[in-house]
C-alpha cells in the first residue's frame, strides 16, 4: 500500500488517443507479431513525490476475425509524467485505441518550502 503523507492531495487525469493505423495501414494493424506504441504524458503541474497511476482503454478498434490482444501500462512514472504504453502480439490487428489515465498523489502547497 502506498501511504501518503502530505496533506494535500491533487488529482490529474488525460485522454490519449494511442494511435490510428487503419487510416495509413500502419503496424498495429498491418504487422504481426510482437508491437509497441508510446505516448509521453506529462502532468498539469508535478507532483511531491511519485503518484498513483491508473490506466484504462477508453476506445478501441479490433479486427474481429483475429485474436483481441492487449496490454496497456503506464512505465517511468516521475513526479511530472510517465509513458503510456500500448502492447500487442501474434495475429492481432488494431486500428486503433484510445486511453484514458488517472494520477493520485501528494502536491506541493502555498505554504511549503526547504531549507536547503
């Protein structure tokens, strides 16, 4: 469990469409085999120390005479964003995805400052 200290707390959240490759017939849905698509996502202002970070797809656009595979995750998360990644493999071919993301955590206040 992560124990937040702080007792403010921000929320931010964000929308990303991932891609669109049945439009020029790109790899997710052209290609076979293992795919990846990043999205870097930087948050509204940064956070105290690492946030909580939720991902979802929001949208997605499948090829419905193959196999549905999907991995969506957020990775590198700092205190100002993380990357979006999208995953798939084998048969699979996506059109394409959009995804939605929330980030929890302790923000900096009016009344905060170091010493050094």
């Amino acid at each position: 469990m992560k124990r937040l200290n702080h007792h403010l707390i921000g929320a931010d959240q964000g929308s990303v469409m991932m891609f669109s490759d049945f439009a020029d017939n790109g790899p997710m849905w052209t290609g076979d085999g293992p795919r990846e698509k990043r999205r870097s996502v930087t948050f509204t202002e940064p956070f105290r120390s690492l946030p909580l970070v939720q991902v979802a797809i929001s949208m997605w656009d499948m090829d419905g005479d193959t196999n549905q595979r999907a991995d969506l995750r957020a990775e590198k998360v700092t205190e100002k964003g993380f990357d979006l990644v999208f995953r798939t493999w084998g048969d699979s071919r996506v059109a394409r995805i959009r995804a939605d993301w929330l980030a929890l955590g302790e923000i900096a206040g009016e009344d905060d400052w170091e010493l050094y």
